[in-house]
C-alpha cells in the first residue's frame, strides 16, 4: 500500500471511531450509529475505484455470511418468550432460591446466574430474570450489592461465552467456520481454571463479609410459583436443549424441538391460547401482574431485532474490509505483534480497543476476526482467542451495551464490571497460558496449561 492509501485508512478509520463515540456519548442508538459507518467505508470504497454494485455485492456477502447467526436469533427469540410464558425460568428460580443465604450470597449469586446463562445462553435474560432476583435476595439479607452484582455480571456471561444457545458463540463459529462441538470443549478446558478462581474468590468474601438482616426473597418465589403453578413438567423444554446436543443433534433442531415442548406445556397445562402463544412468539411474553411482569416479561423475535440489525451492519463490514482492503494496513503489522507477544496476545491488544469503541460484543469480534486471521491461522485456536477476549472483554467496559444493559436490569451498582472477577481471569489466564507456552516452545493452543 502506498503512503495516501495508508493516510486514507488512518482517516477513515479514525472518523469512524470518532463517530461511534459520539453518537454512543449522545445515546444515538447503535444500529443508526453503524449505518453512519457503513456509508463512511462505502466511501473509502468508492475512493479505491470501487463500483456501487460491488460494493452491494461485498455488504451481500458480508451479510450472507451471516445468515445462519440470524436464523438462531429468530429461534432464540421464541424460545426464551415461551420458556418464561410456560414457566421454565421461573420453576428455576423457585427451585433454586432456597439455595441463597447469607453467607453464600455472592458465590451462590455467581453460580445461579451461571447456571441460568448456560441455559438461556444470553447474558440480558439472565438478568433480566434470575440477576433480577439474585440482587432482590441478596440486597433483602444486606449482602454487599457491589460484590453480588459482579457475580450477576461474570454469571450472565458464563453462558453468553459457551452455551450452545450462545449468539455471540454462534456467531464466533460463524466467522472463523468451526464447529460448536469443538470450540464448547476447548471453552470448558479454557474457562476451567479461571472458574474455580472465581468460585473460591466469591466464596471467601461470603465468608468475610457476613451480612446479616432478614431473608426477603421467599415472597419473591411464593409470587412466582402461586403464578406458574405447574410444577416442574415446566422443566420438560429444557431438555432438548441440554440432552440433543450430547446426541449431536444440531443446536437449531434443538432448540426447535424446545421450542414446540414449551408451546406444548403453554397450551396443555397452563391453558394459554394457542393465538397468545404465538403473539408470544413474536412481540415477547407480557403478563398484567406487576411483580411477575417485572422479572418474567420479554423475549420474543422482535426482541431480537436491534442484535439482528447490529449483526448484518457488522457482517456488511466485514464484506467491505475484505474486499476493499480497508484494514490491510492494521493486519500487516499484526504478525509482528503477535511475534513479541504471542497471537493470543496480539489479539487481546485488538480486541480491548475495539470493545471500547465499539461499545457492545458483536463488532468487536467482527473486527477482532478480520485483523487477526493470519496472527492465528489454526480456526479452532481464533475461535477460543476470541471466545477469551471479544466476548468478555465488552462487558468490562463501563459504557457498553453488554454492561449498561445488564446493571440496569437487575439493578446493580454501575461500578459492578471491577468485581466480575470471572471475566477478567478468563483473557489473563489464556494470556499466561500462551506466554507460557511461547517461552516453553510448544507449539500448541493456549487452552489451558497443562
């Protein structure tokens, strides 16, 4: 590239930047804030001696790349209205919040939330529903809000990271072309330690802390359950998501046969209309109970639709950076980096900018992908890299979408994202891990150190 094409980068991606930050400074809703990015690469474009057809036809096949992603948004939206209009997220709660005492708060916090992400696999639900919760249970017996809402924040992206429901992993497999089955496994090896890490942190402020006050957070449960009052046939929709895939049945048959389970229990047990089920489906769950509303209603495919716009905008960059060599200058010196401080850690240094500018998980893993494809050629080793630093890195920047969002939901301290210790541990042990491996010489993936 010569010297005006490199200028010509810097400025564009440096308006960009600036734009983004702006419009996000301004609350300018995310999707109108790319749609002023898009026309600013489409430019760039146009300046490299690009067509307006072929500039549709990269922003096409940017977003074709995407199709599969979006199909699991749709499905993903309807399962998580029914699974809250059948009674599947609030049986959990009621089966698990005798679990919760004082002295367990913040670890008993971390692992609920947890468990509920894993099986939701979106971080906002979660804490929409059982952060929401967590932070009642844990603020009616005086537990430290700032300790118990990190654990809601580093809980909700447990499963956000590695449920098979996962977006943001439907999405990493869909730009670096792996397979769920491979990259789930290399995420259980990866996230091991920092877990336990986790685990023993939140269990020992319990411990110290000690709260006292009265356990408010029965009434919560008696609400829900006099609501719901099926029982646990309201667990029956949870099971193809979790059984199909140990019989490698694909994630979205999974979740279709989910999907009709819970419509099924909708109709037959709670006698919900099948005309309700399918308004359900599509504009979310809504009951009149205003306690119930609070923590139960949402989901829906339109819930979906800002991801939905926020993901072919990215995917049309992606198609636009690849075809007019937009971001050849970056990644030219990414081999270079990733020589003193190994890939992972050339991806890291890409992925923390790019989160904060980005402001939410989608498009730093767009551009974490098209800078770092040739520091880290082996796809399954990306997909981990990204897994370790895009999709955790976002929700420890205080103005994201992925951290804003889920501390106003449950109602936690803003300054959470400090103690979701299980966030930060995830890129710094793969950080050690891959310097240790650098300095060992084995040419390996930096899964775990072993």
């Amino acid at each position: 590239m010569d010297v005006e094409d490199v200028l010509a980068e810097i400025v564009v991606l440096g308006a960009f930047c600036t734009e983004l930050i702006a419009c996000v400074a301004l609350g300018v809703p995310m999707p109108f804030a790319l749609l002023v990015g898009l026309a600013m690469f489409c430019g760039y474009g146009r300046y490299r001696g690009h067509g307006a057809r072929e500039l549709a036809r990269m922003c096409a096949d940017g977003v074709n790349s995407a199709s599969g992603v979006i199909q699991s948004f749709v499905l993903i939206g309807i399962l998580t209205a029914l699974w809250r209009a059948c009674g599947t997220v609030s049986q959990i709660v009621v089966m698990v919040t005798p679990l919760v005492t004082p002295a367990t708060a913040p670890l008993s916090v971390f692992l609920l939330c947890s468990l509920m992400s894993f099986l939701t696999g979106t971080a906002f639900g979660t804490s929409a529903t059982m952060g929401v919760v967590s932070m009642t249970m844990a603020n009616s017996m005086g537990a430290n809000p700032l300790v118990c809402g990190g654990a809601v924040l580093a809980g909700a992206y447990f499963g956000d990271r590695c449920s098979p429901m996962s977006s943001s992993a439907l999405l990493v497999r869909s730009v670096t072309g792996t397979s769920m089955s491979d990259n789930f496994k290399a995420m259980m090896r990866s996230s091991a330690v920092p877990f336990a890490g986790a685990v023993a942190i939140y269990a020992v402020a319990g411990l110290l802390l000690r709260p006292s006050g009265s356990f408010g957070a029965a009434s919560t449960a008696t609400v829900l359950a006099a609501y719901f009052d099926q029982g646990i046939v309201a667990l029956l929709p949870v099971v193809p998501v979790i059984v199909f895939p140990l019989m490698h049945i694909g994630m979205k048959r999974s979740m279709a046969a989910s999907i009709a389970v819970a419509a099924l229990v909708c109709v037959v047990f709670r006698g919900i209309a099948p005309m309700d089920v399918a308004a359900f489906s599509l504009l979310g769950f809504r009951v009149a109970t205003p306690l119930v509303s609070r923590l139960m209603s949402g989901g829906g495919v339109v819930s979906m639709l800002n991801v939905t716009a926020v993901v072919c905008l990215a995917s049309s960059f992606v198609g636009l950076f690849e075809g007019t060599g937009l971001l050849d200058g970056v990644r030219n010196h990414m081999e270079e980096v990733a020589d003193r401080i190994t890939p992972f850690g050339a991806i890291l240094a890409v992925t923390v900018p790019a989160s904060m500018v980005a402001c939410n998980q989608t498009l730093g893993i767009m551009l974490a992908s098209q800078l770092c494809e040739n520091v880290e050629p082996n796809k399954r080793s990306l997909a981990l890299a990204l897994e370790d630093s895009a999709v955790v890195i976002s929700p420890l920047v205080p103005w994201s979408i992925a951290c804003t969002a889920v501390m106003t939901m449950c109602g936690a301290p803003s300054a959470c994202w400090v103690t979701a210790v299980y966030l930060w541990f995830i890129p710094l042990w793969h950080l050690l891990c891959s310097l240790r491996s650098q300095r060992t010489g084995r040419l390996v993936p930096a899964i775990a150190c072993e």
